[in-house]
C-alpha cells in the first residue's frame, strides 16, 4: 500500500514551542471521498497566529488537540478528484495541512496560476497579505502624510502592511527585533524609519522615531511595543488590533488591559481588532489590487524558505523567535 508522510501534533505546547511538540509519521495514503480532492502538496505557510491556535488562545480556531496532522495552508497539484471543479494537474491553495498527500473538500479549494511562485500564492495573496490589505485599508485607514508603525514590521504580515502604508504616502515606523531586520525595512523595503525594540534605549528610540506622534499603530504583539505605541498616539489615532505574538510561545496569557481605557479615552482613540474572514467575499478584489501592485513596482515581498516536510517544526520555532524574515515557506517540492 502507498504510503507518505505527514507532521502530527505530538502534544499541546504549554511553554515555549519546541519541535518536539511535533512528530513526523508515514501513513497509508488516503482515498479521495466524494467531493474531495487528493492534493500532493508542493509548499506550505507557517503564520505566528499559528501559535495562538496551539495555545487556545484564537477562539475561531477551537481547541488544540494532540494526535492530529498540524493544519496549514498549503500550495498542492490535484492528484485525483472526486469534484467536477478540479481535475488532475491543477493547482491548488487551501488546507493541506502539513500533510505530503491530502483529502480535501473541494470547497475548501482555489485553483491558481501555476506559473506564479508559491510565495505570491501564499504570502501576499495568501491570508497574511489579505489581513495586510483588509486590515489597513478598512480598519487603520491612513490618509497621505500621516504617521503609520508597525510591529513584528519584517514578520509576513508587517513587511507587507508598512509598504502599503508607503504606496498612500504614509511616514511608516517598523519595529522589529534585530539591527538587521531593521536594516531590511528601511534599506530594502521603503520604511521611514526603523527601531529595535530589543534595544536597551528602545523607549527613547522609539519616541524619537514618531516625532509627529502616531496615526495608525499596527498592532501584530500587543506587550510592550503596543504600550509604548499607547502613549505616542496623536487624537483621533487608530490602532489596528490584528495579533498579539508576545504573548503566544507560552502558556493562556491572564486576559484583561490595565492602563489602556484613559489612554484611548484621552485621545480618542479608536482600538479595533478584527479577523480576516471578515472580508472573504473581498478576498479576489484585494489580490487583483496586490497583483498589480506587485507588477508596478511598489511592493516586493519577502520570505524565508525551508526544505524539507521534517523542516516544519524548526521552522515554527525560528519564526517565533524572529529568526525568519517575510513569509515563513517549507517547500516539499
Ligand atoms: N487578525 C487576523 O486575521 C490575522 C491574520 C493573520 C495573522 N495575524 C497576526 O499577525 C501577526 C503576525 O503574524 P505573521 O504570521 O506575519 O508572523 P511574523 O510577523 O512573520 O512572525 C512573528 C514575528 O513576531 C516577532 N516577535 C516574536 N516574539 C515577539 C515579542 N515578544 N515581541 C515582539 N515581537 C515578537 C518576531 O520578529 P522580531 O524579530 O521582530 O521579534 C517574529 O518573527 C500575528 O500576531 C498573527 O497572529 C492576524
């Protein structure tokens, strides 16, 4: 019987993620079911609100539970079909988990340009660039000349929103936690201004950094950066709620802000978190606008690639300790 390989939860995490919480397994290849399509999959995203979902702390992504194949979305060939839609040698994005050989619903499917890079399909056009297009659009709504930071700002998700930022004539902060990642933002992808926040002097950095105080702070960490992005924030400012990754490589942070009502209060703020599925039935509109972005000129995208289904576990831990820039990639091609 054929057989292929797959990455299993081996147990919930409660710490920081190790790969040990993960365990490669070779099992029989599955059928493909009515509806479904049998997907050999070609690469695969790692995203840090992954690790929200591990810790039960993304509630649209239910309990964690050990013992199944660790989801993802991944870029797949069709191999069989049970679905009118697909046919063999189409490819396909969806839920492929970090599986080598998938039964997936049709439904769950898209077909993709095959000639385009995974990347594209996965980074930018994936979930993390539609959360970049929806959230800052819709939610930070930056007007020409004002002050835009972003946190995790060489993460997937930051590189994209601050150079969107750029392309509405945005002053764009990022705030990343390497002298290199700030060297990429600022040198490589356009940001204003860039500020470690693992400097010793990170708070004066950063004030420094937002002289004309802030508009629209783009909050991927919550912890301390958003605490300072708190205090700097100009009246009327918005701050775009869309992740919190200090406080996911542990166990269920204690829930409840502290200082934060006065602060929003004082200023006007508006705090506002939103998930990406709210603009699903926007998700072809958003890609058309990224796709000729990317072909003018004004937004490269960045990611760091691994090789290898057994690579997915380091990986997960390297992207969690900022050891990955851009969209974090495992390609099994
Ligand atoms: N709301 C939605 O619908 C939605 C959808 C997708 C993603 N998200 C959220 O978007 C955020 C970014 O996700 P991503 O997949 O693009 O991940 P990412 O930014 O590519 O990777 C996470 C980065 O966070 C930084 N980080 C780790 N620990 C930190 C800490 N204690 N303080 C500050 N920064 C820390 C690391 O970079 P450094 O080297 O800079 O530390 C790390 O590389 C996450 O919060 C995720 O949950 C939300």
């Amino acid at each position: 019987m054929a057989s292929h390989r797959r990455v299993i939860i081996a147990s919930v995490p409660d710490g920081p993620l190790e790969p040990g919480h993960f365990a490669v397994q070779s099992v029989p290849s599955p059928d493909c079911g009515e509806g479904e399509v049998l997907c050999r999959t070609q690469a695969f995203t790692i995203g840090a609100g992954q690790r929200a979902g591990l810790q039960g702390s993304a509630s649209y992504a239910g309990a964690p539970v050990a013992g199944v194949v660790m989801g993802g979305t991944g870029l797949a060939v069709v191999e069989a079909s049970k679905s009118p839609d697909f046919k063999p040698g189409d490819v396909v994005v969806g839920p492929t988990g970090w599986d080598e050989l998938a039964a997936v619903k049709a439904s769950a499917l898209r077909r993709v340009d095959g000639a385009a890079d995974a990347s594209l399909h996965l980074g930018l056009y994936g979930t993390n660039g539609l959360t970049a297009y929806f959230g800052l659009h819709e939610i930070g709504r930056p007007e020409r000349g004002q002050a835009v930071v972003v946190s995790a700002a060489a993460g997937s998700v930051g590189h994209m929103v601050g150079q969107f930022a750029k392309r509405l004539g945005c002053r764009v902060v990022g705030v990343a936690g390497s002298a290199e990642k700030c060297g990429v933002l600022t040198g490589e992808l356009g940001f204003d201004a860039a500020v470690n926040y693992k400097a010793h002097d990170f708070r004066d950095q950063f004030r420094a950094a937002t002289p004309d105080r802030i508009d629209v702070y783009w909050d991927n960490t919550g912890g301390a950066i958003l605490e300072s992005a708190l205090f700097c924030m100009n009246t009327f400012g918005r701050i775009v709620c869309c992740g919190a990754v200090s406080a996911y490589d542990g166990a269920k942070p204690a829930a409840g802000p502290r200082g934060v009502p006065g602060l929003l209060v004082n200023n006007q703020v508006r705090m506002e978190g939103f998930i990406v599925y709210r603009f699903a039935d926007r998700y072809d509109e958003a890609r058309k606008a990224m796709a000729q972005w990317v072909a003018a000129g004004e937004v490269q995208t960045r990611t760091t690639e691994y090789r290898g289904l057994e690579s997915a576990p380091q990986a997960f831990v390297d992207l969690l300790a900022g050891r990955t820039i851009g969209t974090t990639i495992v390609r099994l091609d």
